[in-house]
C-alpha cells in the first residue's frame, strides 16, 4: 500500500481539480479564455521546466560521488 500512495495523492488531487473545473464550466466563471497564445506559454514554460530538472538531475548524480572521492582523497594522502 505504502509504494502506491503517490499515485493515490496524485488522483486525490486531481479529481479536486477536476470537481473545481467543472463547477467553473458550469457557472460560466473562465477568467481567462483559452487562446493559442495561452497554449504556446504554457508549453514554453513546461519545456523550460523540463530542460532545468534535466540539468539538476545530473549534478545531482555527480554529487553523490563526491563523498566518496573526498575520502579517497585524504586515505591516499
């Protein structure tokens, strides 16, 4: 049970989202209409996103050797 709870998180916070989406569907509450242009940011921004964790993921890869190295270093002197 305890290795599905993130995925049990995630439906819980999207079926709020969807009971929220179609009650703003329902009582004509759009704030904002849905243009290409506010599909165009959206994706920009994923992307982006994307290309930083991308980044962040590697260098969090490298830093787990470091530990190790360090106390090669000093056994070695």
């Amino acid at each position: 049970m305890k290795k599905y709870m993130l995925v049990l998180k995630a439906l819980g916070i999207v079926a709020i989202l969807l009971v929220v989406k179609l009650i703003v569907d329902r009582f004509n509450l759009d704030v904002i209409a849905v243009s290409p242009v506010i599909t165009g940011i959206v994706a920009g921004v994923i992307f982006t996103i994307a290309i930083i964790f991308t980044g962040v993921l590697s260098d969090y890869k490298e830093s787990e050797k470091i530990p190790g190295d360090l106390a090669s270093s000093i056994k070695s002197l």
